[in-house]
C-alpha cells in the first residue's frame, strides 16, 4: 500500500478489490493528535489528524507519529508511514530575567561611567522572536544631577552623572527587556541601587547671641548666646561634638540634639578681663573627621563696685569764709570767721576705668562749726550746697 502525502494525509491505496481492498487507519500513541475517519461520496475513506492539545514549541519542537493502513483481508495486510511534524515558533513567550529585582550598594563618590550591574534576560522564542533589546523605563527619583544609562545590546547599566548621598540616598531603575518578534513582548525588572554616604560635609555652626555685653555681676548659669550645630551627612558622619576653647568662665550645655548654651560658669571681674574671644569648635564623628568653628567675642560690662578709693583726713584743708553772721542772731550785724573743714577728695576712679567718674558729694553740718555750735543754714561753698 502506498500513501499518497502532501502536507495533509491523503489516504492508502490497495490494489486488492472486495473486502480485501477495504481500509482501516491507526495512530501511534500520543498526547496531541487523534486520528478520524472520512467517508467519501465514492465510500473511500481518508484520515484526518485532529489536534486535541495546544502545541508548545519550547516544551516539544517536535514529533513523530506512525499512521498505519489495514485491508479487510485473511490474513491482514497492512502498510504503514512515519510522520514528522514540526511546530513552527510564534512569539507567545515574553523576555525573562533571573530575578525580578536586583539590589547594588556604591559609595556616593564613584566617577562617571562606574558599572552598576550587568543584566540578563532570555526569551524560550526563536530568531527575531527572541532577540532582545534593554531599555530603561524609569528611575526614581528623578535627578537632575545623576542619571543612569544602559547598554541596549548587553543590559550594562553605568552611572551617568554624579551621586550625592545629602540629594538621594536610593535610586530605583525600573528596566524593559523587549523582543523583536511581532507583536513584541517584554520582561521587566527593577534594580535598586542604594548610595553609601562618605564624610564629605563638614559641620556648620551658626551662633545667636542674646545679651551682649554681659554684666559683670551676671549670675552663674546665665545665657550668653544659642549655638545650633548641623551636617548634611549621616550615621556617625553626621554625629557632631562641640567643644569650647580657650579655657575661660564659660561652658557648652547641651539642650537638645545639635543645640547647646553658651552659658557662665563662674564670676565675672571687669577689673581683670573685659572681653573675651571664645572659640566653639564642632567636629563629626566621620574617619576622617572633619571640623568648623565658630568666633564668639563677648564684652563684659562695668558695673560700680565702690564710690571712692580714700577720704585724705591727713590732708585736711581749712576753708575760711568771712560772712554777716544771719546764722546766730538772724540780724546779720554782726561779721564771724567761721572755720569749715573739708575732707578733700582724691581722685576718684574705678580701678579699671579709663575716664573720670564724676561724683556729686556733701558735708554734714556737724562739720561745719561756729564756736561749737551747728550752723542752721549752712551757705553754698565753691558752687557745692553743703549740707547734710
């Protein structure tokens, strides 16, 4: 028996006649196909393949089945015939990547053009179904300072442009794999890249005074100013001590995090210091570390502490002054010497000043004296009103 095959079965042929020339038709055994059975206007029959399960090219490229022909004779004769099918590809597979999601540590200080990550994605297509082209379809944040560029043919991502810790701390890179099959199909992934901080911000201190100059009786404890201390880094980086030089009658509290008082930790004297320049040092925590300073200049205020240095009684000075005497008979006939002692005043300073104080002073009447006796309206000396 012969078939006749042209990319669809035709049927067998015998050159018996009668039952010996009828014809029967089996398959080999498979999961795919079935086989049915046709009658023709002229009773001749032919098989048809029936596929009774979605190919999947991948998973079988290929089969093989064995068709074979029985007469109707005794004994049986039978024919038989090997069929090749090859399933032909469709892009029903989309790109793949070994994993969904990659993660990438750099340090914040890597140069242009540094290597990110080498991706790889496969497509169980064939020819252009599983040719595949690497784009990036977003990042996050978005960064006007640093973006990141991929190798369309190879899925190498490299740095474009600067990474800065203080501005992104992570960027998330949203990646396409697309085929060229058509429709195209496309695989996706997202890498996360997280940028590691260096110690590359020095602290910064900024100063508030709040009463300058600064009394020189001002208690211990008082405030002189409000210092605020920051830095951009992180982690130890961004951890700031803050300490005071020289060695003076003040000290650093800490209030909250990164904010200290300048305050007074022991009295004050104008007579020997009345300024100091005050340093405040702060420092961070990085290896290395780095450092900022701030100036603080604070005056000290005079305040009077005594009135005079000495009343000179060995130095006493008699003043006579010759008057109608209004004093004793209140007549004003007759005309007295009186005798006024004066203290004299030495020149009158505080031991740091500069300038002159300016005093007002008086006597008492007890010191002005006429024959032992108090005046009762003591007159007006040198433009001084003595009285009590």
């Amino acid at each position: 028996m012969d078939f006749i095959f042209t990319g669809m079965l035709e049927g067998a042929s015998d050159a018996d006649i009668g039952v010996n020339s009828l014809l029967a038709y089996s398959l080999s055994l498979n999961e795919y196909f079935t086989l049915k059975i046709t009658t023709k206007n002229d009773k001749s029959v032919l098989p048809e393949l029936v596929l009774r399960k979605s190919l999947d090219r991948e998973e079988t490229p290929e089969l093989n089945l064995l068709l074979t022909a029985l007469d109707g004779g005794k004994p049986e004769l039978t024919g038989s015939v090997q069929i090749q099918i090859t399933i032909l590809d469709v892009n029903d597979n989309a790109p793949e990547f070994d994993k969904p999601g990659y993660k990438v540590a750099l340090f914040e200080n890597v140069p242009n053009d540094t290597r990110v990550i080498q991706l790889k994605a496969s497509d169980l297509d064939e020819g252009l179904n599983r040719e595949i082209s690497y784009g990036i379809r977003m990042i996050l944040p978005v960064s006007e300072k640093c973006m990141f560029s991929i190798n369309p043919e190879t899925g190498e991502i490299r740095v474009y442009g600067k990474l800065d810790f203080e501005e992104n701390s992570e960027y998330e890179i949203q990646v396409n794999a697309i085929d060229k099959g058509i429709p195209s199909m496309a695989g996706h992934c997202t890498v996360l890249v997280e940028v590691l901080d260096l110690n590359d911000n020095a602290p910064e201190v900024m100063v508030t005074s709040l009463s300058l100059p600064v009394r020189e009786d001002a208690q211990v404890g008082t405030v002189i100013a409000l210092i605020s201390v920051s830095d951009l880094d992180s982690g130890a980086n961004g951890q700031v001590t803050c300490s005071l030089t020289p060695h003076v009658p003040f000290k650093l509290v800490s209030t909250f995090k990164n904010y200290y008082s300048l305050v007074l930790d022991s009295a004050l004297d104008c007579e020997k210091a009345a300024n100091y320049e005050l340093v405040v040092t702060a420092r961070d925590g990085g290896s290395p570390s780095l450092s900022a300073t701030a100036s603080v200049s604070v005056e000290v205020a005079d305040v009077l502490e005594c009135f005079c240095s000495v009343w000179e009684r060995s130095n006493e000075k008699r003043h006579e002054v010759q008057e109608k005497n209004p004093y004793i008979n209140g007549k004003g006939e007759d005309s007295h010497f009186y005798t006024y002692t004066f203290m004299r005043m030495v020149s009158l300073f505080t031991e740091n000043a500069t300038r002159r104080k300016h005093i007002r002073f008086f006597l008492p009447a007890e010191n002005l004296a006429d024959s032992g006796k108090p005046l009762a309206n003591p007159p007006a000396i040198k433009g001084h009103k003595i009285g009590h």
